[in-house]
C-alpha cells in the first residue's frame, strides 16, 4: 500500500530526462520538484510545496535552486539519490528510499462533484456509485491503482467506471487535473482523488464543486484512504532531516496556513479538518 500511495503523490509512473539539474551553491537550499504539477510544484513556483520550500530557506538564511524532474517512475533515483538536490517537499511518512521528516500534513481521498447535483456521498460503498459516471486515477496496467479504484473494483462497479491516468499528457499543463475538469465539465459524475489535488481543482473551479472525504470501513482493508505527508532527504542526511524537523515544529500554524489557502482538505491527527465545500 506504501507503494501506492508513493505513487500517487509523486505522480510517478516512468522517468524522464532531467530538467535543468544545477550543482551546490554555497547558502543555497537545493530542491528537487517538478516543473508541471500544480497544486504541488511548478517552473513559475505557484505551487504549495513551492511556497514551502521558500518558507523554509527564508527561514534558514537560504535561497531555493531547484533540480526540475518529472514526479514519475524514477524520480527520487534521478534526483535526490544521484546528489543533484537534497530536498523533496512532499513526500509519503516513512517512505522507505528516502529519510523522512515527522509528517506536516494528512490528507485524504475525496470525491468531487458539482454541488447544483446534491449527491451527498462520502461512503466509498454509497449504492448511488452504481448508478453514476464515476472517474478514477489510474496509475498503470499492473493493478498498482489508487485506493478508491481499487475499492469500487472490490465491490464489481467496474462498467461505470472511467479512468484517467494520473501522469497524462505532459506537454499540457498539470496532466493529473483533467479528472477534476471533467467533474467541472459533466463528462462525469463524480471523481474520486487525491485530497490536495481535488481541493485546489474545487477551489479554481468556474463551477462550484463539492469536495467530501471518502468514508470506508474495515470490509476494503487493506485499503487506507488517508495518509501523512513529510519531507524527503538523502538516506543518512539526518542533519538536513532534524532542521526540518525543527522547522516543522516551529512553524506548524504558518505550513496550515498555507495549506489551507490552496483548499487541501486537512485531516487529524496531523492538522485540522477544513472543508472542502467550494463556494
């Protein structure tokens, strides 16, 4: 599930060249990020993880380089293992090819759908899923899906099931948002995704959107639809692992802040629920 879920948040599927990797600069705080993946990271630096990594070089008395790479398969041996950045911003509590900070958020799987519909769902076996255009991340052709396919495949809603594979087509900007435009656009019903991706889509959405977590009981174990995030370093770089600890722990209320203004739906014990109505 661990592999999964690494999947999911780094978008990773398969490698692609480098982007622009740029050696160690004396008080520079190296990052490695992806260049096309809002609301986490982008080339214009519009994306949360972004903000962060400014945060935490302000902080610090640094300013951020970064080595671009596309968040797919491959993406942590490119990167921060070949020694080309020092630092991911968002990566999944206790990821085993990476040491990890004490998580700075928790999020959750979400369905989105318009709210003119008035849908209500929250519970991943809801009897309406059998009768509505529901959309799905599909990471690849091995099974190796997200928690809510994997969990509506259990329950035999198949037919009605639409997937969009989460690494997309990535000439065009933020491939991964398409499942929330076709909410956004009535080509679905309802999409089930990623907490901070959904909630940023509702948030910048010209048509109000529900964002609503998914609720499911032990019958779809081991399925989990919440995780924690933290930050990556090298493996044994505890140095750079316990700063960030400690900015973690001093800056809590700003690193919620920030969240919350790009509508991630936030859940305990980590941070606070904040709701994912779009309004």
């Amino acid at each position: 599930m661990r592999r999964h879920v690494s999947l999911v948040l780094l978008l990773a599927i398969v490698a692609v060249q480098p982007i622009g990797a740029i050696a160690a600069e004396p008080g520079s705080l190296r990052v490695c990020a992806d260049p096309n993946n809002m609301p986490f990271s982008n080339r214009a630096g519009d994306g949360f993880e972004n903000k962060l990594a400014e945060m935490v070089a302000q902080k610090l008395d640094k300013v951020v380089v970064y080595t671009w790479w596309a968040q797919r398969r491959g993406f942590i041996r490119h990167t921060l293992k070949a020694g080309e950045c020092d630092l991911v911003m968002g990566v999944p509590a206790q990821y085993d090819i990476a040491e990890t900070t004490h998580p700075y958020y928790r999020s959750t799987y979400v369905f989105v759908s318009q709210t003119a519909r008035h849908l209500q769902l929250d519970a991943i076996d809801d009897p309406q899923l059998r009768s509505l255009a529901i959309g799905v991340h599909l990471i690849g052709d091995d099974g190796n899906n997200t928690p809510p396919a994997h969990a509506l495949g259990q329950q035999g809603i198949i037919d009605n099931v639409r997937g969009f594979m989460i690494y997309g087509d990535y000439r065009e900007p933020d491939p991964p948002a398409r499942l929330i435009e076709a909410v956004e656009h009535g080509e679905i019903d309802v999409a089930a995704a990623w907490g901070p991706l959904a909630g940023y889509a509702a948030k910048k959405s010209r048509i109000p959107l529900t964002v609503t977590p998914i609720v499911a009981d032990e019958r779809f174990a081991p399925q989990q639809f919440q995780f924690s995030v933290a930050m990556g370093v090298r493996k044994g770089d505890r140095a750079l692992r316990d700063q960030m600890n400690d900015f973690i722990a001093q800056h809590g209320a700003e690193i919620t802040a920030l969240l919350q203004s790009y509508g991630v739906p936030l859940v305990e014990p980590q941070l606070s629920f904040v709701t994912g109505e779009h309004r």
